[in-house]
C-alpha cells in the first residue's frame, strides 16, 4: 500500500464549545466568528500543502473548517466514521457541575478499561473506533498521497489511540484544541506522529470581542 501524508485536524470553535455546552454527535452545529477565524489561519499556513484530497465528517463544523479548500476545488468527502462521539441523553445541554461529574466518571472507567461504559447512553469507545476503522480503510485505500481530515476532539483522541497501537484507555494522552492538527506518516502499516496537536498556525489569531 502506498505511504501517505496524513494531516487530522479539530474542527474550529462552536458556540457549544464557547458555552461549554456538551456537543456530540447528534449535534449539528456552525462554527462560530472565532472558529472560522481559526479555519482562515489554518488555511493560509497549510494552502500549499499538495493535498490530493479532503475528508470531513458528516457534520458541517467539520466542513466548515476546511472550507478554504474545498473551495479551491480539492476533492473532498463526508464518512460519517470520523463522526464525533454520541453522548446520548447529555447533547445540546448547558454545562451543570453534576453532569461534568458523570462525565469525569466516564472518562475514569474508559481509563480502567472499561471501554463498554456509555456516558449518557450514547457511544463506547469501541464503537467509535470500529467505525473510524472502517472510515480510514476508505481513505488508505485511495491512491492519495497527502489527505486533510477534519474530525472531532473525542473522536481524535480515540483515532490517535488506536493509530499508535495503544489501548483505547490511553485516549487521555492524545490533547486536542479546536483547529489543532496532528500531522502523521503512514508507511509500511504503521503510523508515525510528525506533529502532535500543534496549534502554530494559530498564532496570529485575533481574540474575539467577549473571549
């Protein structure tokens, strides 16, 4: 199979993220003045990259941020695989300190390895990384050299995971911010980290009247 470039971004910031209000899966939301703010700087530092070609989940967040290449006429494609997380009954709610709570127990049993444990009811972590499996054979089967995906923070954490060859338990060692990428070489079946949750491009950012 051929080696690839293979740059994993986070979507740009939402007014959920702003809020801190719980944004999974089943919520489809825009990005907000700062996060297409975010999405112009990645696109001026990286619009020079030889992509070949553009991946997105099927939420527009994610298209949003890679709006500037998609608009340069690269092909793209939404996989549903590089969805975020579901948090079941906890998305689209305000931030409250007993639901944070469940949530921190979520994340403590995921680091015992107790990836069937459901915060909210939605996704396990296994669910989510039998899909983005499937999502990446997708992308490593096409003859594309250098490939953008935009994804999710949880979803990024749990791909990196298992792209290491780590448990899924480890997700926690993976940081995230929004516009942040990793950049990875995929060579002979094995990932290798070329940048780790680098935000550089971002340095320029102007903060947000409010922030």
């Amino acid at each position: 199979m051929k080696s690839k470039n293979i740059y994993i971004i986070r979507h740009g910031e939402t007014d959920f993220n702003k809020q801190k209000r719980v944004q999974g899966r089943g919520v489809d939301s825009d990005l907000n003045a700062l996060g297409r703010q975010q999405a112009a700087l990645f696109f001026e530092a990286y619009k020079n990259v030889p992509f070949e070609k553009v991946y997105t989940s099927s939420l527009k967040r994610t298209m949003q941020s890679v709006q500037g290449f998609i608009e340069m006429g690269l092909p793209f494609e939404k996989l549903s695989g590089f969805d975020e997380i579901s948090w079941g009954s906890h998305e689209g709610l305000p931030y409250d300190e007993l639901r944070h709570e469940l949530y921190l127990a979520g994340l403590a049993e995921w680091g015992k390895g107790n990836l069937e444990h459901r915060v909210g009811g939605g996704d396990t972590p296994i669910e989510v990384c039998e899909r983005q499996r499937l999502a990446m054979d997708q992308v490593l089967a096409g003859e594309e050299e250098n490939v953008l995906i935009a994804t999710h923070g949880r979803a990024m954490r749990i791909q990196l995971c298992w792209m290491m060859g780590l448990p899924l338990s480890r997700s926690e060692d993976f940081p995230h911010a929004n516009l942040c990428l990793y950049q990875l070489r995929y060579s002979d079946g094995k990932y290798e980290i070329v940048k780790n949750a680098d935000v550089s491009h971002l340095s320029d950012l102007k903060v947000m009247p409010g922030e």
